[in-house]
C-alpha cells in the first residue's frame, strides 16, 4: 500500500494542479464574456476602472487587482467593479483565481455589496478590497517608459492593449511575508511558484484574497519563475503566458505628471503585463 501510495500521490497533484488551471482559464474567460457584455450593453464602453485611489477628480491610480476602491471618482458612478458586472458574472469565485491559497471570507458578500460594501472586521464604513487577477480594462499605467492603457472599447484603438484580466504576478508590493521588515524584494503571484510563502489578504488593508510570495534572491529571480500564467483578450480567447514573456508596469501614483511608485515606496509594487497584449 506504502508503494502504491507512492505511485499515485504525485500523479493526483499533478490532476488537482491541472484541474485547477482549467478552472482558472474558465474564470478569466468568463470576466471577459461578462466585460464584453456589459460594453454591447453600453455602446461597446467597456465599464470604468475602479483601480484608483482619492475620491472626485483628487484621485491617482492604484493596484490593478483592486475590485472595489475606497472612494467614488470622476472616471464612473462606481467604486465598485461589481455594480459594473453583477448583472454578466453572478458568482464571485469566479473572480478568484483557483491557484491561489486563500479566498477572501467576505469576496461573495462584497460582489453582492457593491457600492455598499463595509467589512465588518474594521471600523471604516467603507471599504477598499482586492482580488488576485489583474483587471486592465479602462486601466492606465506607465510601461517602461510610455504609458500602458487598457481596452476602452470593443472596437480596440491608437495605443490600447489588448488584454482584459491576466493572473497577478508583480514585485516590490509592501505586502510580503516580510514587508513590516522593510524588505520590498518579493516577487508576488496567485499562482503558486517553487519557494513560495502565504502573503495574508486579511486582515490587512486593503483586505481582499490571500496570494504567493517569495523574496528575491541570488537564487531566486523573475527568471526562476517557473509557474504559468493566463491572461484572457479581448477577442475572448485565454492563453498562458511564462514570467520571461512580460513586460514591467509601475503604477501612477500621480496620474498628471505620470510619476510612478518606486519598488520602496510602501506602494502596490511592480506589475507584469504579457507582452502579446500589448500594442
């Protein structure tokens, strides 16, 4: 039996680590038939993003992976990703990546919420959250040199990407499993990757889905990443993507000047875009 045992232990693994990659590319085709959705309901616009952070029109961008901001902004009537896509995708798992190693407690009652969102675990009375994929539609960022923007629009156009929702996988996000140590050097993903640790989503702020961690090293780089990535289009179609086929995007922490965090900064870190999204 120890024998047999043996055998098929690493064969189930491979069966669960695979079933679960299927469900993550069912999830992430299923955001972007809900996105393209809700932009034929609205004259091709895809929705706003809600990946921003300040309130009115005194608001800069913020982590991609946010699904609900802290503060209404100019760029939509919404703070929350869901009032956008409650309609298209009803059950929030679905925005989950299945690799990752926690789901939010609250991620269903916070879909279900929207606008109305207030965690009962903290004493604000409302509440910022993020998941664990990025969502890029509508996003702006700073692409190693120029500016990275989203899909605004069905119909594509001068300077849009391509890609709707990719797995997360970033540097330099002041949550790590060392971040109150200073240590900005880790790489983050919510698939989970050789040497990685449980970065908590909760109860830190924002609160939102657990993810994978692991500390740059002189044995442990972006080049040492060894697990896949998925990214879904805005054609529809999902395919994977390896951590060399990426290219880097810092987040604008001032969007009229276009400055971005720096890696030290205590800000949302880098973020890894696959280059077949981009134009």
């Amino acid at each position: 039996m120890s024998v047999l045992m043996g055998v098929l232990l690493p064969a189930l693994g491979k069966v669960r680590r695979r079933a679960r990659v299927m469900l993550g590319m069912s999830n992430q085709r299923e955001i972007g038939n809900g996105v393209t959705l809700c932009a034929l309901d609205n004259d091709s616009l895809y929705p706003p993003s809600v990946a921003t952070i300040g309130a009115t029109d005194n608001w800069n961008w913020s982590d991609p992976r946010k699904m609900t901001a802290l503060y209404r902004t100019n760029l939509g009537p919404h703070r929350a990703m869901s009032e956008y896509l409650r309609d298209y995708v009803k059950d929030a798992s679905v925005v989950f990546c299945p690799s990752g190693p926690k789901k939010y407690k609250y991620l269903q009652e916070a879909w279900d919420a929207g606008d109305n969102w207030n965690n009962p675990d903290t004493w604000l009375l409302a509440d910022a959250m993020n998941g664990t994929y990025c969502f890029y539609w509508n996003y702006t960022g700073l692409l190693e040199g120029r500016l990275f923007k989203g899909p605004g629009n069905l119909a594509g156009g001068r300077g849009q990407s391509k890609v709707l929702v990719s797995d997360y996988l970033g540097f330099a996000h002041w949550q790590n499993e060392k971040c109150y140590g200073g240590n900005y050097y880790a790489y983050g993903s919510c698939e989970h990757f050789k040497g990685a640790n449980v970065t908590p989503g909760e109860p830190q702020y924002p609160a939102g889905s657990a993810y994978w961690s692991g500390l740059k090293s002189d044995s442990f780089d972006l080049d040492a990443f060894d697990a896949k990535l998925h990214a879904c289009y805005a054609d529809g179609h999902v395919e994977s993507f390896a951590a060399a086929e990426t290219a880097t995007m810092k987040v604008i922490k001032n969007r009229f000047t276009n400055e971005p965090y720096e890696y030290d900064e205590h800000g949302p870190g880098y973020f890894y875009v696959p280059i077949n999204g981009l134009r």
